[in-house]
C-alpha cells in the first residue's frame, strides 16, 4: 500500500491508523467467523512493515481480532522520530501477506480522510485467466457497479488490472472481486471444487 498523507491541520502527526481486514466467505458471515475462530488471521504470517521517507516505522497493534487487525504506523523508530508537520505531505509505504485461505477475492478500500485520488492495481497470473469487477457502496445507497471498469492489461505473463477515481466522497467503500476461469476454487472445509 502507498498513501500520500498531507498534514493539513496545525499540530504534527506523529501516527496513522491503518485497518487490516479479511473475509474469506464475505457472502457467509457465520461460515466466517467459524473459519476464523478456527483459522485467526496471526501478526506473524502479516509481516507487517512499514517505511516513510526511506525510515523504517514502528508500528503498535491497536485492535486483535480473529479476522481483523488495526495498527498505528508511528513515525518514528530505534533512530529517531519524523512526525509530518503542518504543511507537509509524505509517502508512507506498507506491506503485508495474507494468504488465499484466509482473505478470500476481494479487495475492499474504504474512504475514511479527505481523498484526492484511489487507485489500485491487481495483478494476477495470467494463465489462471482472471476476470475482475467491482462495486462502490456509500452511506446512503446499495452496493453499485463501479462508474468506470478496470482497466486490464498483460505484463511479464501476468494480468494487471487498474482501476482509480478522484475525489472519492467521504464513507464511500470500493470494491473489486476477481475469480479464476481457468481453476475451480476449492472449498476448504468440503474438500470440494465449485
């Protein structure tokens, strides 16, 4: 993930909040909570890192849930701190690994900050012949076909999909799902393709 924070306000900032949430059978809420009660989602198997400005940043779980993890990205580190003052703006890097048996075929982006631009980038094997589509759901209206497809193209023997908007509203939610035509998903708990 690559987020381009402004400090728009008076005071540094000196943390930021960032949520990590799987949902392996987004159809199925009990189906999921039972999986990962079974199966939680681990700060090991995360890997979480996070850099700003070439600065590795601590980081400190703020909430430990089964299938849901919100962290605050500190600036600052075994070397020093490097808040954001008023008035400028920084690239924050952060990566994480979550595996296809806990997070499922989505991608989700809720808008919780004045946003000027989201984009997001997919990139799949190209032999599993990946198809993608999404949805955007607000505060006051169903989930709708995005205004605009993504866009696919073929790089390296992979499938890239690329999908932005600007000046997405406040509490809008994007989302984009994918299956594979050319496998069967497993079912994990029946031992059965669908």
């Amino acid at each position: 993930m690559r987020r381009l924070l402004r400090n728009s306000g008076t005071e540094p900032i000196t943390r930021y909040l960032i949520r990590i949430s799987v949902d392996r059978y987004p159809d199925e809420p009990e189906r999921s909570n039972a999986h990962y009660r079974e199966h939680p989602l681990t700060w090991d198997e995360l890997s979480l890192t996070a850099t700003c400005r070439g600065e590795a940043m601590r980081w400190q779980a703020k909430h430990d849930r089964d299938a849901f993890k919100e962290v605050w990205l500190r600036f600052e580190n075994g070397e020093g701190r490097f808040p954001l003052y008023p008035g400028e703006s920084v690239w924050i890097e952060y990566t994480y690994s979550v595996g296809a048996e806990k997070w499922g075929r989505w991608f989700q982006r809720a808008v919780r900050l004045p946003t000027e631009r989201l984009a997001v980038e997919l990139a799949f094997p190209a032999q599993l012949d990946p198809a993608v589509w999404g949805t955007e759901t607000s505060m006051t209206a169903e989930a709708a076909p995005l205004r605009t497809a993504p866009v696919q193209r073929e790089e390296n023997g992979m499938r890239v999909f690329s999908w932005s908007t600007t000046t997405p509203a406040l509490h809008a939610r994007y989302r984009l799902e994918w299956r594979f035509r050319a496998r069967p998903e497993r079912e994990t708990d029946q031992g059965e393709f669908r």
